[in-house]
C-alpha cells in the first residue's frame, strides 16, 4: 500500500473516533510543549546571562564587605563597613596587572527636571568605572577626578533617565539641572545605551554621580558598597583575585585567625551559580516533558489496543482480501505514528506560545530555537512508533478466520 | 447432462483433508478425511446439515485457515506447503470469498469497498478507479458507487461484495451461504449473476447452501454429513426435475436484470 493510503485510512479511523483521538493526545501534547517551553526558557536564560557576562566583561571582579561563605551571607556587625575609599586606590596602585578599580555605591532616589521626575537607581562612582565596566559616554562628558576631589555636583545619566527626563530636546539632557534628595546636580553627560540586562532589568535606568558627592550629599555613608576591579587580562583574573585578598587583609589589619571582612568574587563564577539555576529550571520541566511524553505514550498504546479489538473484524476481512500481516503492522503503525505527529505539532504551537507569553508576561527572556522544534516532533514520533508498536503487532498475528468470525 | 469443460487439469485438489479443532477428549474433528476435485469452470454447490462440517471446509479451500491434515493442490500448487504472505498472496489474486454476512467495510464507500483487495495487490490509483466503477456497473450497481453499505439493500451489498471478491481477477469465487441473509428476489439476482459469472466468465464457482431451490442453479451438488462428504452428484440427479423447473433459463435471466 502506498503512503498517501495508509495516511488517508489512518486519518479517516482517527477522525472517527475524535474526541477519543484528541483526548489521546493529551499527553503528548503537553509534553512537547513543555519540552518547547523548557528549552527556550533555557537557552533564553543561558543566552541573556552570557550576554550580561560580555556586558559586564569577563575580567571584572567585584569586591563586597563582609565574609560571604558559599550561598549564605554572615555578617558581622560592622563589616558592611569594611570597605574605604582608600582601599580602591591601594588596589589600583599595589595590585599588579590590574586595568582599572572603581568604588560603586548605591541608592534609590526621586530625581527631578522641570516637570518631570523619576525614580530611578543613583550610583556614586570615579572616572576609572566607565574603564572598569566598559561604559563609553554618549553625549557631553564623564565627571573628572578633579569633580570626586571637590565632591562636584555633577551627574551623568543613563540613557533611560534622560529619555524620561527630558523626552522633548535630546540635546537638552547636557547642561540642564536635576534635583535628587533636594541637591540640584548639573547634568554633564548622557552614558551609552547598554540595554536590558537579561534578566528584565534595565542597565540605562541609572544616574551615576562622584562617589564623594553620594556619600556627603545624598547617602551620609562613608565606606564603599562595592569595589569593581577590571584584570588586564582574562588569564590575570585569578593572579589578581589573589593579590587583592592579601592586600585588603593587611590594610584591615586582619590577624591569622580572623576571616576576612570582605569577599571577592570573579563575576565569571557569579555568573555561573546563575547558570547552574536556570540549568536546574531547565531540567525540571524536561522532566516534566519526559512523564508526560511516556504518560502520553501509554495513552496511545491504550487506545490503540482498544482500537484493534474493536476493528477485529474489519482486520479479518482486510486479511482475507489479501493484507499481509506487514500491512495491518503499518497501517496501525501509521496511525499511532499520526495521532502522536498531530499531537506533536499541536504540542509545538502550544510551546511556542506559552514560550512567547513568558516572555511578554513575565519578561522571561525566551529563545524558541528550531533544534528544541525538531526534538519535540522527533520525539513525538518516536513515542508513536514505540508505544504503536505492540497494539500493531497484536493486529498484524492475528489470524485472519478467527479475526473474522470475532463478535 | 454435463457440460464441456476447459482444460483437464484440476482447479482444486483435495486429499484426505482434515481438520480438528482443540485436542484431547474436548477435540471437535470438523473434518475427517475429505477427498474433492473441482474442475476450472465447474458451478459447485455444498448442501449437508449445520455443523457437517462445510464451513471449515471452505475456510481452507479459501486458503483462510490451514487443514490439521492431508493435501490440498490449488492449480497444481501445494498450498499447505505456502508460507503466510503467500497465502495472503493467494487470497488476494487467486480466490474470491464472499461471506453470507457480505463482510463491507461499513464506513467506506462501495466503490472503496471494491478498491480494497487491488490497495493490497499495489494496483495504481487510475486503474483501481476504472477497474472498480467497472465492476460496479456490471453488478448493475454503477449509480451506487459512492454510496455506503448502509445506504444499500442486502442484495446490493452483496453485490459489492461480489464485485471486491471479482476485483483482482481471481479465477475462484468461493461463497459460503451468500445468499442467507436475503429474500428470495434478491436471492435470485445473487444466482443469476452468479450463473452469468460463472457461464459467460468462465470463473469456478463453489457455493454453500443450505436450500436445495438454491442448489438447483448448479451443474454439481456435494453433500456433507459429520465431516465427510456422502454424495457427489451432477444436478440433475441430486435436485429433483420440479425443482429445477424453478430455475429461470438464462435468457429469462438476462432478461430481468437488464
Ligand atoms: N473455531 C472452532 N472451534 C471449535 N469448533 C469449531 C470451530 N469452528 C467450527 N467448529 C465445529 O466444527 C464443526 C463444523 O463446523 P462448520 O462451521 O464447518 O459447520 P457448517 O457445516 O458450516 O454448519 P452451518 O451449516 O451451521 O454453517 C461444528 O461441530 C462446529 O461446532
Ligand atoms: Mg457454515
């Protein structure tokens, strides 16, 4: 029999039957989409972390207060404090192979223009941090270290804030005023558009001050949030890693037995933690995918069994005008293979929008990529052939006479 | 008297057949040594009472089931010796069964119906169509082709059984009881077209019945009692002459099916 008659018989017995062949379907369905939705979840996260990686740059080491072991944070009473301004420029002057080190302190604050406001994250920084985190000026100018000396008030703003700001003029952002926390800073210049972070996070929603200026004006701190070291080199990253642990050690007059006040981590592992996360995600709901496919599966052989006692008859006839036992294993085959084809496809137009309504929804960043397609079609065939097998084989033995006088 | 018949080898050759179903004391010997030739061109018909046995053995004459023991030649060909493919291959081109509950694919149309037996003998699409509607329209069914068995008399469908039984040019046209599901009209239209068949096609017909009106209408009547076959003998000496006499000549026919 050719393969246009064996699809047209085996869809005209499915369409017989359609509730029972939708219902049928079900789990395989379900699994494909989920082996969809798994994968560009997956390979949506993985992409947008080694974006954010190459954003950040891979030689940058970030250094924090407090001695933070693995996963949990402990911290002492006062070691949040433990990092100084001082500290920054010892690591740029002593810590040899190191491109740039810049303090960066943080906090939330309305800022205004005119009319405007928005609320909106404000970084206290040196000149070093656009070096250290790789982030050209667009427009105008960063501050100077001539500003930081002199606790100037001036502010760079992201890209975002000034679009929000000042949505008329584009040139107008350069030399106007804002007001944070009742402190009016004038605006020196307009930071490149970095874009989304990944992870739903917008980069350009910042506005980046001199590190003096946030500490005495805005924030009263006089330690460092954070201390980002860039490495000249990607292969300088773990001799500078450990420079910057002895020397910090001994500026903080730490003795043997002490721990450390801080932790330095390499942002590649950092990244990696979060990797090893979406990779967990990932692998549940490919799990989930698998059950699904096989409780999918069980469903097919059922019905397909139940398919071939009822059609016994109609098989002891086609037997006796001639059907080889290899043609009713095909065309039982075929239809298993159809229903679960059906499914699949079903399956995948039901992944891809789940997919897309993650990532509109949830701004998950999805990548539907046609490699996790053709696995859940593939795979939704396969569990036709394999679970269609033994109900067609059951067929295909029977004996034709006792087929034909079945009640 | 007999008639002439084509060629002297055997169509069917039967020796010693039997067939037992089960084993042991419950064993039931269907068949108990059944010896039969058939001519290419002979009109058989089967009487003998229910359970004698007739059934089982057109089921192997059919090449549908296999005898226990003994020898069965089918144009000279030892069919026991066939594997299973070979048997389907022999249902498929070399026998035509046609079963008193007609057996149609209850979903598909008469013309599919007809098509199904050259599906499996790989006849392409164009020549299935043409051979099939060909067929329907010597059955006198031809306006009815794409009706479903549903929507047919009993005598129709047998009709189209007949026609799907005819669809590879099988030779041999076995029927076991064809026409006891039907009233005597349509029971005489299935006769006349089998004596047309048999007559002007010149294919081998064997026929089952219970009804002695309906053996009347062949050339040779094989009688069946417990398993064994107790007479063989030409029409004219097996059905009485007043029962033959009910039996339209074949121009009267002709006549009521045109
Ligand atoms: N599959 C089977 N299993 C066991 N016994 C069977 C089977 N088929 C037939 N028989 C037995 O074999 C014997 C012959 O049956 P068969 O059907 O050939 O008779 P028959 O002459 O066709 O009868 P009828 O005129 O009623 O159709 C019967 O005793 C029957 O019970
Ligand atoms: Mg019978």
């Amino acid at each position: 029999m050719s393969l246009a008659v064996l699809l047209r018989v085996a869809w005209q017995a499915l369409r017989r039957n359609a509730t029972r062949s939708v219902l049928t379907m079900l789990g395989i369905i379900i699994g494909v989409g989920a082996v969809i939705t798994s994968m560009a979840i997956g390979t949506g996260a993985q992409a947008a972390v080694l974006a954010q990686i190459e954003s950040l740059g891979a030689n940058l080491i970030v250094i924090v207060p407090g001695s933070i072991t693995t996963g949990g944070v402990s911290l002492g009473s006062g070691t949040r404090t433990s990092l100084k301004l001082e500290d920054v420029t010892a690591i740029a002057r002593e810590v040899p192979a190191v491109a740039g080190a810049a303090p960066y302190s943080q906090t939330n604050a309305q800022v205004v223009a005119g009319g405007a406001n928005w609320y909106t994250s404000i970084g206290g920084t040196t000149p070093a941090w656009t070096t250290v985190r790789n982030w050209p000026v667009a427009e105008g100018r960063f501050f100077t270290e001539a500003e930081v000396r002199q606790s100037a008030k001036v502010a760079v703003l992201g890209s975002t804030v000034a679009q929000n700001l000042f949505p008329a003029s584009e040139s107008g952002a350069v030399g106007a005023m804002v007001i944070i926390k009742n402190v009016p800073f004038r605006v020196v210049g307009v930071l490149a558009s970095k874009g989304q972070s990944g992870f739903g996070r917008d980069q350009d929603d910042v506005v980046v001050v001199p590190i003096t200026t946030l500490q005495a004006r805005l924030t009263g701190q006089t330690w460092v949030n954070s201390i980002l070291v860039s490495a000249a080199t990607p292969d300088a990253v773990p001799g500078v890693v450990d420079s910057t642990e002895r020397l910090l050690r001994l500026r903080h007059h730490l003795t043997v037995r002490q721990p450390d006040d801080f932790s330095v981590r390499n942002i590649a592992d950092v990244q990696q933690v979060r990797i090893a996360t979406s990779q967990t995600q990932t692998l549940l709901l490919a799990g989930i995918a698998v059950v699904s496919l096989v409780v999918g599966g069980i469903g097919i052989m059922n019905i397909m069994l139940v398919s071939v006692t009822e059609r016994t008859r109609e098989i002891g006839l086609r037997m006796a005008v001639g059907a080889r036992g290899r043609d009713i294993l095909l065309q039982f085959l075929v239809e298993a293979l159809t229903l679960a084809s059906v499914g699949g496809l079903v399956g995948i137009a039901i992944g891809i929008a789940t997919a897309q309504g993650a990532s509109l929804v949830a701004h998950w960043p999805v990548i539907v990529s046609p490699l996790s397609v053709v696995l859940g079609f593939v795979s939704a065939a396969l569990v036709g052939v394999v679970f269609g097998f033994y109900p067609a084989r059951r067929a295909a033995a029977l004996d034709p006479i006792v087929a034909l006088r079945y009640e | 008297m007999q008639r002439p018949v084509l060629g002297n080898e055997w169509l069917i050759d039967v020796r010693d057949l039997t067939k037992v179903y089960g084993d042991g004391p419950t064993a039931v010997h269907a068949l108990r040594g059944v010896s039969l030739r058939v001519r290419a061109g002979e009109f058989v018909a089967i009487m003998g009472p229910s359970g004698s046995g007739k059934s089982t053995f057109m089921h192997v004459l059919g090449c549908l089931d296999r005898p226990t023991s003994g020898s069965y030649r089918l144009a000279g060909e030892e069919v026991s010796r066939l594997s299973p493919d070979q048997l389907a291959l022999a249902r498929n081109t070399r026998i035509g069964f046609v079963f008193q509950s007609f057996n149609l694919l209850s979903r598909t149309t008469a013309l599919e119906n007809v098509e199904l037996p050259m599906l499996y003998a790989g006849v392409p699409r164009e020549e299935r169509l043409r051979r099939a509607r060909a067929l329907l329209d010597q059955m006198g069914l031809g306006e009815r082709a794409d009706h479903r068995p549903s929507e047919l008399s009993g005598g129709q469908q047998q009709r189209v059984a007949i026609a799907r039984a005819l669809a590879n040019g099988a030779p041999l046209l076995m029927a076991d009881e064809p026409t006891g599901n039907l009233d005597s009209t349509s029971s005489a239209d299935i006769l006349a077209l089998f004596r047309w068949l048999n007559r002007e096609r010149r294919i081998t017909i064997v026929l089952v019945t219970h009804d002695v009106t309906i053996a009347a209408w062949s050339d040779r009547v094989v009688t069946f009692r417990d398993g064994l076959i107790i007479g063989d003998r030409p029409v004219e000496e097996a059905v009485p002459a007043s029962v033959r006499a009910g039996v339209p000549s074949m121009a009267a026919a002709r006549g009521v099916r045109a």
